[in-house]
C-alpha cells in the first residue's frame, strides 16, 4: 500500500510552519561547520533549570516515583501552584480548579477541546504566538485575528471586543506578557475586557505562561478580576524548567470534570518526574534563583532595546516582560524573512521574522530575544550594524 496520493485532512494546509525553524536548522548547520552564530531567535532561557529543582527530580527518581500520576495532577503539585496564587498575587485558588498539563501546549489544547466547536471564532490579537490561533484551527475553530499597533500596545482592548465581536465569536484570548511584543494588558484594561466578554457570555482566556517575568512593573494574573477566566502557564519561563514539559491551566469549578475526561484522553498525565521536580520551583531558595535571573533579564532588556533603536529600528512600545523585543525594520526591507536570512547567512545572528505570528506588518517586523548572555548581546548588536551599514 502506498500513501503517495493520500489527502491529508484539510486542516493540516491551514496550519502554518514555524518559520524560524528553517533559520533555526540553517543556524545549527552554520555552527557545524565552525561558525560562532549568535542565537536570538529561540524563546527559551538560557539558564539552566535551578539546582532545587534539578535535585527534586532526581531524588524522584531514585524514589521510582515514576508511575502515573491523577490526569489533573499531583494533588501536592495542584496545591504548591494554589500556594503560589496566594503568595505571589494575593489570589486564592481552589487546587481543585487547577489542571497540570504536558507544557502549556497541552493546556491550551484542552481548552480549544472544550470551547470550540466547528466554525466558532476565538479573537485574539495580530501579532500573537502561532500556537494560541493554530490550536484553534485544530479544533475547525476559526481564529478571530484582530490587527493592533502602538496605540493599544499590541493589545487586544475594550475597545477591539466591543467592534469585532459578532455571533459566532466564542472567546476572547488575550496573551500578558506576551509574545512576540513583550507588552502586558494593565489591570483596569483586563477588567474592562473582561466585563465586555462577560457581557456577550463569551469566555475569556489568558495566556499567562511568561507571568512572573516582568520589568518595573508588578506581575499580575486575569483571575484577580476575573474568577472565572481560563488562565494558560507555564513552568518552562519564569521557571526554567522547558524541556521538562510542564505547565498548568486554572479553569472555572464547572469546567474541572469535562476538562479532567479530556486529559484523560488525550495525554492521561503530565510526565511524573517532572510533576515533583516541580514541588521544588516554589520553594524560597528556588524564587531567589529565579528572581535573580528576572534582574539580568532586564539588564539585557535595558542594554538591547536602545541598541536597537539607536539602528533606527521602530520600538514605539518598551516591553515590559517575557524576553522579546518586536522591532520594525520597515526602513530596512519589506521581506522581512530574507532580512532574517541575509543576518544569518553574513553576520551569523540568528532572529525570528514576523512572519511566524500573524500577518499586521509581518513582512516589516522582526522578534529578538534577549535570553542570552550580555556579551553575545553586545557582539550581536555590532555585527547587526554592520550588517545595515553593508546592505
């Protein structure tokens, strides 16, 4: 039997590839070969996960604490992440509400499940992170992508729900901080988000997975104004923990048991060394590590984002968290993915084209991430102006 000329579901064709991934596989080759590449491409810090919680996995290990856990999670993992709440942001959580998931992937999967039926719209900003409107489409929902610049911060607002929302728009997703653009959603902005969803009986979700991971301003969550929202995070950002797969969704009492059925399904648990190296993350000695690694974030942040401006590039916003600076370089090119490609390919700095999250001013944006050490930052900035004096 051949599958030669064997359709694949339509779905697949509408699902766009990351395009970084191609500068990211050219970037591993140019290294092979010898070539000091500068990486700003990839959205991952680059510290090793903290010594606690290496530790707490490995003595889960030793223990052979290796089987199945509950598909909702560790019940003392449930209860460190609703501690937190509390501890961080002053918001108590019934653990009984929390849902630990394989990565934030895997929370945002189980919440297109159970919101999107075929043709529903989920409204979210342009640019956004590729996954939050593929997942969508995954689920034959329709991503409701509304175009937003400067002047909302890259933000969905009030004002964005109250013109595009129509009959089939089932969710408003909103991403704080956010990726690509760094930017957040301030507390009187998500409360009058969230009365407009409200009032349209929409559901609201918040992708919460670089909270904690902000800059001169307070970290905040969407449930201290709105207790029933669907908030996606993480343990791969703030925690620097990716490449154990972890994350967490909060969901509203009567969402628990539907949303419990289908993890059950899909992934039956999260991976269960990972769960209790978790245990770990929340422990005092963990957030001074952790709170250590903000600060040198925002000394990079701080040393990158004038840098930039300084080439020219257009930063009308400064982002206030994640790792990410979303730069125009309309006065450099109008294809941005070959402004990428030409980087790469003569100064070896590796970036993320505009390309991958949306299509408002795609072509004429790109992302730098700044999880990366303050010397490579300084090299790459120089051979960025190099790069522009030479082209």
């Amino acid at each position: 039997m051949s599958l030669s000329g064997f359709q694949w579901a339509a779905r697949v064709s509408q699902i766009a590839p990351f395009h970084v991934m191609q500068l990211l596989a050219r970037a591993r080759q140019l290294q092979a070969e010898g070539r000091d590449v500068i990486h700003m491409e990839v959205g991952e810090p680059d510290f090793p996960t903290a010594a606690p919680v290496i530790q707490a996995g490995q003595d889960a290990l030793a223990k052979g604490l290796t089987q199945y856990t509950p598909a909702a999670g560790l019940p003392e993992l449930r209860e460190a992440i609703a501690g937190h709440y509390q501890t961080a942001y002053g918001v108590d959580i019934d653990p009984g509400r929390i849902i630990v998931t394989p990565g934030a992937s895997g929370a945002l999967l189980l919440i297109a499940a159970l919101l999107v039926n075929p043709g529903d719209k989920v409204m979210m900003a342009d640019p956004t992170y590729p996954c939050n409107r593929n997942f969508m489409r995954l689920f034959e929902g329709e991503p409701q992508l509304i175009p937003v610049g400067a002047d909302s911060e890259y933000q969905l607002n009030v004002g964005h729900i109250e013109q595009h929302w129509d009959d089939r728009t089932r969710a408003a997703m909103l991403a704080t901080p956010s990726n690509p653009t760094g930017t957040l959603v301030g507390k009187e902005a998500l409360q009058a988000i969230s009365q407009a969803v409200s009032a349209r009986n929409g559901a609201l979700i918040a992708d919460e997975i670089y909270q904690g991971l902000t800059y001169g301003v307070n970290a905040m969550t969407a449930l201290s104004v709105n207790d029933e929202a669907f908030v996606i995070n993480s343990f791969s950002k703030y925690f620097g923990m990716t490449g154990w797969r972890l994350g967490w969704l909060v969901a509203p009492d009567n969402a628990v048991s539907e949303l419990d059925k289908l993890a059950q399904n899909v992934f039956l648990s999260a991976p269960t060394p990972s769960q209790y190296a978790a245990l770990a993350a929340f422990q005092p000695e963990t957030i001074a590590i952790l709170e250590e690694r903000r600060a040198e974030f925002a000394r990079r942040r701080d040393f990158l984002l004038p840098a930039l401006r300084e080439l020219g590039m257009s930063v009308p916003v400064t982002p206030e968290g994640a790792f990410y600076i979303y730069a125009g370089v309309d006065h450099l090119t109008d294809d941005s993915y070959q402004w990428c490609q030409d980087l790469l390919e003569q100064e070896f700095v590796a970036t993320t084209p505009g390309l991958d999250f949306g299509l408002n001013g795609a072509r004429k944006t790109v992302r730098f991430a700044y999880a990366t050490d303050i010397e490579q930052l300084e090299q790459a900035v120089e051979r960025i102006a190099r790069f522009i004096r030479q082209s």
